[in-house]
DNA sequence: ACTAGCACTCGGAGTCGACGAGTGCTAGGA
DNA sequence: TCCTAGCACTCGTCGACTCCGAGTGCTAGT
C-alpha cells in the first residue's frame, strides 16, 4: 500500500515542515531529498498519503502538513532514535554529577532536559516506595512545638510538625531510640505495621505522646505517594508563540496543573513514549505532544519527559528523554 | 503647575487604560467620569500633562496612555491602597494555615498571590539566618555513603551526603553527641566557630572524620544564604499575550532566571516597592512592572511579589502583596 | 478661564488586482 | 503498468488604494 518512495516522501514532508513551519510542495521535496522522479509523481504519492490520512492541505493550493496520524507512524514506524552525540553525553554527566541531593538531582535534571530539548521540560519526584527507613527523629523548636523527621535510605528526608507538649529531652530520646529501634530498615508498609504496637511497649504515661508521634511518622510514611511535578523551560515556549495559534494559554494553563502533569507522567513507559496531538486526554493539549519516559532504580518508577508543539523534532526529543531518563537512574541508584 | 482637575484626568487615563488597553480620548473621559467641563478643555489639561510626560500619544490622531512617569506619579501620590475585603483576607488565611512545613508554606503562599492578583507571583525562600541550630544528625545510607542533617528553630531542614568511611555505627553516636553539644542552640556564625575546635576534641582515630563532618556542617550552614525563588502563575501571562508586544518571550526568559528575581527581590521594602518598566535594571523587564514586598519574622527578611504588564491595577496589586506579606509572616512567626 | 466650532491628521478596515506557489488532470512515453 | 510533461485552475498573500471616524489642536467667542 504504501510504498518505499511513499514513505520517503512522508518522511521528507514531517522533516522539512518541522523545520520551517510551513506547508511542502511537491517541488521542493523533490530538490531537497533528489528522488529520482519528478513533481508530478511525488503529487500522485502525496494524493495518496493524504487519502489514507497521513498529511493534508491547509488550503486548496498550499503545500502538504503532516496531521497527528501522520506524525504517530512517523514515529512509529520511521523513526530511527540516533544516540545522542558525546559531547552531550558528557555534558549530562558533568551537570547531574554535581548535585548534592535529591531537590537538587530534580532540579538539575528538569532544566537539563528543557535545555537539550529546547522545550519544556517535566519531571515527577522519584516515587521511593522501595526505599527503607533509615532514622527517625524528633526535633524539639520552641514552646511544644516539635518537628517529625525521617531520613529514608535513598537520601529523602521528609519532615512534619508535631505537638510534643511539655515532654522532655530525656523522654524524647527515649522515644527517639524506641522509633529507631522499631522502623529502622523496614520498608513503609512494614514499618507502619509496626508503628502501630509503639505505644503499647510504652510506659503508661508517654503512651499518649508516643501514639501522636507514631501518628505523625506514619503520616509522613503515606503522603509520601502524591508526589510533586517540577517544570522548566516554559521560556522555550515564547519560540512557539504563533505555534499553538489559538495561543498558547491553555498549554501554560495545563502546565500549572499538577495533577494534569502527573496523570500525563503517569502514563510514561520504560523505553519513551510519545502522545501526539489529540491523543493526550486533556483537551488544551490538543495541539501538543508530550515525549515521556519512566526513570528510577529498582521497581519503582516515576516519569519524565518534555512538552511541545505537535511539529516537533521527535527523534530528537525521544532520544534526548531516554537518555536523561537512564542517566538520572543511575545517578539515583549510585547516591 | 496640576490642579486638582488635571491629577482627576490623569488618574482617569490611568484607570480607563487598565481597563481597556485602548487609548483614553477627552470625549470619554468626560462622559465615564462626569467632569463639569468640556472636552476641549480636558484637550487643554492633557496637553499640559503629556507636555510633562505623564502621558503619551502613541499616534497623532489617537487618545493618551499613560507614560512610565505618569504610573510613578500615580503610584506615589495618587493611590489610596485599599485593605482587602474580608471575604479575601479570609480565603488567604484559610489557605495558608493548612500548610504543613516552609515548603508548604512557600508553595502555598506563591500561588495564592498568583491566583488574587491575576499576576505572575514571585516568593524568596525565606531568609533563616537568625534561627539556631536545633539538631545535627549523621544517618548511614549504604556502604559509606551518608546523609548529614541540620534543623533549625524555624523547622528548616538542609541537608548534604557526607562519605562516612567505614565507621561503626557506635562511632557515629558519638561524633553525633559531640554535634549536638557543640552547636545546638547556636546561630550559624557561633556555630561555625564550635565546629572549627571540634576535631581536635576527638580522639585522633576520629579527627579526620570528624573534620569531614564538621566542613559538612559547615557548608550546610553556609549554603544557607543564597536562597530559591519559586514562581507561579505563568499562566496568567497568557491574557497579556498581546500585552508585551514583542512577545512575552524576554519576560518569560526572565522568569527562569533565579539571579535576576533574587536581585529585583531583594530591593523589596518592608512595605511594598514598586518598579516601572524602564525603572527595571534589567533590560528584559523593561515593558513590565514588579510589587514586592518583604515578609519574614524578627530582623530577617526575605522578598515576595508579582511581575505584570506596566499596564497593571497597582492599586490592587500593592494591597495584595502587602496583606500576603503580612499573613506569610505571621504564619512563619507561629509556626 | 472655559467652550463651541472647525479643519486636519492618521490609523484601521475594506476592496481590488497582480502574482505565484502548488495542485489535479490528461495524454503520451518507457 | 508506472512515470512524466504540460497545462489549466485555485486560492492565499501582498501591496496599493480608498474611505471612515476618532481624536486632536487651534481660534474666536462668551
């Protein structure tokens, strides 16, 4: 049905318009990739393209546009992901070497990946659920205030107030040692299995304060899920400022949804994936396309990718994701 | 030199203009505001007042906008801020007290400010300088890698891998309990004094470590200056996409440029400060304006504003920066 | 000091036609 | 059967032109 030549010129139309943004005649097509045939036959392999619905006339006498079914088999079907050059190799390692801890891997990466890309880059917190409990702490502030700390062994440290009433430094270490001794190892589920016995191997008189600090820790232990998202790059977005004509508000208004993000990063796949156009569920990106993958260490994932114009460099994007994503892994997985 | 009349004209300009983003004739000034006089005579009055700068002709045959000169006039001697109505000092409160840690705090506080004044909201990380160390603790992770921790009386928690070596976790008890003796309660500079004796108080199989840790510390404590500027409401730019007319694309670039926001925010006064277009240093701010405003608690102060259009109701913005200023700061003293 | 009247300016919207890029189709050749 | 040359046709873009009206500045009069 579709034929090698076709798809050449398939291929050469989604090429140029991304380049240039603007509709491919059957001339220039024919100047710029020299197949060996003339105009006339590659309008004749564009009419068909365009009845199967891979490309179509903005206007009457204008030039072919790829639609989103024609980007999708582009990228299914005539993409070749080149590995990125290692120059760029290099300067991923030396920029996401330096960070100091997780904020600062996230951080690091979220604008590593906008800048490779030149789009606008998203990233989901790494999800930790594998991760162990490392310590627990208390820190008295000031009057009853206090402050839950747990440190998990991946190097997050989550935090929470607590009321620790008039309690004392001696009891606190106590406690501090009992919580410790208790969760210390032991993954979330199994460590809030035991957080629930803590109060009964109490003293009567701390059972109260121990109960409303397991409380807090297991708290902590939960809310660990809804992770945040992190953009960068929205000024990458100013060189498509005619890009998504109807302007581009939705996409900006999608982008402070956090919810939208993680549900679009929630989708992500361990190799890349690529939603185009009118295949992402939330209506103001219809006119854009999100490159996503899943990074993380053990088997626990979370996702990570760019936004963009459906006109986009997809072999780039795609090899851009999958890189940062496997880099970002490993840095994770080595502190 | 302006009487009463020709100020009524001006801030009538300045007013419809925010409005509309149309030139103000004399025809319709006369009508909106009902002025007792002609509207050759308003010519007359804004003759003198363009004469002065206030306000400009952007063609001959067209109305008057206000210049740079004339918002500064306006902003500072023809503004009465308005307190905020109960219904929205209300919803700030509601929404900043569920807030759960500093983090928390800023996210919050930044998105609120985004979303009552229609603007893009810029917040400084709060300042801690004047906290005291509450706790240092040293947590394992694997092999030899390790998490320092520092809290402070403010509930801030920083962070920082630390190589441990091989050292037992009795070691690491005590090299902690010394920690904690010398530099709780202290300030950062008092205590980075302590941490200086600290290893020659160790037993000299300890010293190297021991030194490790405290210019650990150390760089925790130091790091602690050049503070985040987080940022919300970018979506907002979207109703202004014709508003800076060479696309919005130099304010947006800004936007990601950490240094720059902590610059314009750190000229932020204790009551709000207002910068006008070209009174921006920075050459991409220059068809934009900015309302800070500084919040924190005791001598410690850190900047929190919103960056719009020179076309902006100052008035409103001035009142809501202030009211989140304020509110941010109370909450930060409480909790 | 204000106002009425008036000539003038100039941007914006609408019309028109030339231009050209690009098409689809048909007839002829390998 | 597939490709090509040629050609008539479509239609969007661009510049030139005109018209309209909002808004002005000025002058003379109250």
């Amino acid at each position: 049905m579709l034929d090698d030549r076709k798809l050449a010129v398939l291929r050469a139309i989604i090429t140029d318009y991304v380049r240039s943004r603007e509709p491919v005649g059957s001339r220039a097509i024919v100047d710029r990739y020299h197949l060996d045939v003339s105009p006339a036959t590659v309008r004749n392999d564009m009419a068909v393209l365009e009845e199967e619905g891979y490309i179509m006339q903005p206007h009457t006498s204008a030039g072919r546009i790829p639609t989103d079914k024609g980007y999708r088999f582009f990228v299914d079907r005539l993409v070749t992901v080149q590995p990125l050059t290692n120059a760029e190799r290099k300067a991923i390692t030396v920029f996401l070497s330096g960070a100091v801890d997780i904020d600062d891997i996230v951080t690091r990466t979220v604008r590593l990946l906008a800048q490779v890309t030149s789009q606008v880059a998203i990233m989901q917190y790494p999800i930790l659920g594998a991760a162990v409990v490392r310590r627990v702490d208390i820190v008295p502030l000031h009057d009853s205030r206090g402050l839950l700390i747990v440190v998990n062994s991946l190097g997050k440290v989550a935090q929470r107030p607590v009321n620790l009433g008039a309690a004392s430094e001696e009891t606190l270490a106590l406690l501090r040692d009992r919580l410790n001794e208790a969760v210390t190892g032991l993954g979330p589920a199994s460590a809030a299995a035991r957080l629930a016995d803590l109060p009964t191997n109490l003293p009567p008189e701390l059972r109260g304060l121990g109960a409303a600090i397991a409380a807090g820790v297991l708290e902590i232990l939960a809310s660990d899920q809804p992770t945040r998202v992190v953009v960068a790059g929205i000024n990458n977005l100013g060189q498509f400022s005619d890009e998504f004509e109807t302007s581009l508000r939705p996409v900006l208004d999608t982008l402070e949804e956090q919810v939208v993000l993680l549900k679009l990063l929630g989708e992500a796949s361990t190799d890349v994936m690529v939603r185009i156009g009118q295949e992402n569920e939330h209506a103001n990106l219809s006119t854009a396309s999100v490159v996503a993958s899943a990074y993380g260490v053990d088997d626990t994932w979370a996702g990570l990718g760019v936004v963009g114009p459906t006109r986009m460099d997809y072999p780039r994007a795609m090899a851009s994701v999958r890189a940062v994503a496997r880099y970002v892994s490993r840095v994770l997985a080595e502190g």
